[in-house]
C-alpha cells in the first residue's frame, strides 16, 4: 500500500506526522504500511509497559470480551474489584476510582482535592503546581500544567494553580496561604525532559504538607507502573503521598487510568464523580494483567538492571561523540545533547535503512527514552548501535 491511498486529511489535524501508518507492533518493534520495521524507543509515550501486542494483554482481552463487556458503572464487575484490590494491596492508598486517561484522573485528583478543601480547610482551593509540569490537555489540567504557553491558549485559565520550581522548596513554601490546599507533582518529570524531583524535594514537600495540613499529591501517570524500577515513583524516596494518579503503563496500551487515595481522603458523595466507561471490565481486565505480570517475582529488579544498563550504555555514547550526559530513573532516561540537533536526529533514527529507530526529543537538546519494561539487552546494544550511525551523520 502506498501513502498516498490513506485519505489522512479526513482526520483533524493536530500534530504534524509523518508520511507512516503503523499495520503491527510485537514486542520492541513496529511494522510500517510498506513493510519497514522499526525499533520502537516510544512505546507509545511511556505507555506499552509490556511492549506491543504482549501476550498477556490479548489473553485478558479475549477472555473478558467472551464474558463481558460493559454491565454498566452503576453496578460492581469483577475485573474492576480485582484491579483496586492488587493497587491498594501494594501501594499505600486504600480506595481507588478508575478512569480513561491521565487527564481524567488527574480532573478527578483536583476536585477530590477541592472537595476535602471544602470538608476540612475551610473552602481552600488552591493546588500548587511546577514550572514544567504536564497533567494533560483538559481545561483544569492544562491550567495545573506549567508548560510555557499554556496559560494563554484557552484562555481563561481555570484559576487555582500557582507555579513553585521543582527542587526548590521555598518556591512552595512562598506560595502557600490560607486558600492552599494541595501540592501536585510529577515524581519525574516526564514531558518536561525527564527531571526526577530530588529524594530530599520529596521529603521535604512530605512534612511542609504535614505541617501545613495540606494533600500531596503525585501524578504518576508516566512515573508509576514500574516505570521507575519501583511499582510507584513515589517509593524511591520513601515517602506516602494522600492521592496519586495513574494511567499510561496500566492501562499497556488499552485507555485506562485510576484516581487513587488514602481512605481519610477519600470524600466524594454519590453525584461528585463518575464516568460512563470508568472501571469498565474489559478495560480493568487489562489492567489486572499488566499489574500481575509486573508484580511477578524479579521483574522490577530486572527493570532496575537494564535501567543500569541503559543508564551507562548512554554515558559511553555520551563520552564518545562530546555529549552532555544523561539522567532520568529507571527505565525513564534523557540523554543530554549539548545542541539543538534533537529534531535532526529523530528525524534521521526514523529513517535508517533497513530499520528505523523511534526516538523522542521533548526538548531540542535532549533525547528521551522509554522503552518496554521487558526490553532485552540485545534491544538495547541495538538502539545504541543505530544511535551511533545516527550521530554520526548528524554530528558530521
Ligand atoms: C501523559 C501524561 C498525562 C496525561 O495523560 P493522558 O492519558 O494523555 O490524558 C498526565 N500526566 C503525566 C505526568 C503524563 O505523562
């Protein structure tokens, strides 16, 4: 098939594309409408936690398609209680809500928020956020989102969210008063260019939220779900957040996110919240499979191994070609270009013959990785050997 048979210009145009359609995906790889395989370093943006097509997620598909598809979110379904049973059994939150997407859950985490504001701190409603930050693309998240631009596009913002700097805590210390009621994060963060938020940061927000009697609350969506080497960002620095949001990794692929928080903060009233799709089983039986494969005995050590891997493999490259480093956690890495040539190089990794490499550059300085949890070693000599022939073109 070629390009020109698709009749793309039927869809909105929200992003420029390029001239591909993807037909397969297995594992670490994608397949192209001509037949080009390409190493895919994407995942669908953090998302694929268990790689393309994994096995377990189509055996949780079929099975629970026979079964049921939707009974409705009025009524309890088994899928759904199993999911928030495993989350809260190995997180430390009790209840959960389920939701489609990051933005939904994290719409949900402000107004659990609000609502406590209103039950507990006299009506306050203000949720301090940070310089950089990504929640997603509704009205209220993109307005607790500090991606520079974004206060104007849709102007008026929805109101209530001061900006602190990340790693700097008088810069949340100065915007607290009377109307706080929160402080949101991303434990790293992820669209900003992959800047993990200190162990100390975390600790120090920890006690300024207790001393304040405020919520902390961390956005998981890209850092959760063993992204980190940990089941949840938040346990790198050892600490217990009241609310957290997840979605991308637990869903592997399928749209699902999940609103989770301690039981003290747990005040909606029937009529607060709710969803047609949400905590829908067909969808929440994915989740149970993409949860129970990361919950197997040794998978998170072997995500901190090949973490360390990729970690080091980066800085070699790094050291060969002049390159300014690399950071990140986990299995959610930036190497550091020194220059604006991320795009160049994106652009070129997609193009290499006989296979293309999928590369992401949330900044034009920088190069973000995140691959399948379940990458192999060989995956990861082979994306860096086709790096290699990639900066060596674009760095002549
Ligand atoms: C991707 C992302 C979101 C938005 O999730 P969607 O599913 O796209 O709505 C929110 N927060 C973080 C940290 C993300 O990485």
């Amino acid at each position: 098939m070629e390009f020109s048979q698709y009749n793309v210009n039927a869809l909105m145009y929200i992003t420029p594309r390029p001239e591909l359609v993807f037909t397969e995906g297995s594992g670490m790889w994608l397949t192209d409408h001509k037949g080009k395989r390409y190493l895919d370093y994407l995942q669908g943006w953090a998302v694929n936690c268990l790689g393309h097509c994994p096995p377990a997620i189509q055996q949780a598909l079929v099975a629970q398609s026979k079964k049921l598809l939707n009974p409705s979110p009025a009524f309890y379904n088994e899928p759904m209680i199993e999911l928030a049973d495993l989350l809260t059994k190995n997180s430390c939150y009790d209840r959960v809500f389920f939701a489609n997407s990051g933005a939904e859950a994290n719409e949900g985490a402000i107004k659990l928020a609000r609502k406590w504001g209103q039950l507990h701190k006299n009506g306050a409603f203000e949720i301090i956020t940070f310089g950089h930050g990504f929640h997603g693309r509704t009205l209220a998240t993109m307005s607790a989102s500090g991606k520079p631009g974004w206060d104007t596009i849709f102007a008026p913002q929805v109101s209530g969210f001061p900006k602190a700097e990340l790693n700097d805590i008088v810069s949340v210390e100065n915007l607290i008063n009377e109307n706080t009621v929160a402080i949101m994060l991303e434990p790293v963060q992820g669209e900003g260019g992959v800047l993990p938020a200190s162990r100390e940061f975390m600790q120090a927000l920890r006690a300024l939220t207790k001393q304040h009697k405020l919520l902390l609350i961390v956005d998981e969506v890209q850092s959760g779900m063993g992204r980190t080497g940990e089941l949840f960002g938040y346990q790198l620095s050892g600490i217990e957040p009241d609310i957290m949001t997840l979605a991308k990794g637990i869903g592997g692929g399928v749209p699902l996110g999940a609103l989770l928080c301690r039981e003290e903060v747990a005040c909606f009233v029937p009529g607060d919240q709710g969803g047609t799709y949400n905590g829908n089983p067909l969808i929440t039986a994915v989740g149970v499979a993409v949860l129970k494969e990361l919950l197997q005995p040794g998978f998170l050590a072997s995500v901190k191994e090949k973490s360390d891997y990729l970690s080091q493999a980066l800085w070699d490259i790094s050291e060969e070609f002049g390159l300014q480093g690399e950071r990140g956690e986990g299995l959610l890495r930036a190497l550091r270009l020194g220059s604006d040539i991320g795009g160049a190089i994106v652009e070129a990794a997609r193009n290499l013959e006989p296979a293309g490499l999928l590369l992401n550059s949330p900044r034009p300085d920088l190069l973000r990785f995140m691959p399948a949890l379940n990458v192999s070693i060989d995956e990861i000599d082979q994306m860096i050997s086709m790096l290699r022939t990639v900066l060596q073109q674009v760095k002549k």
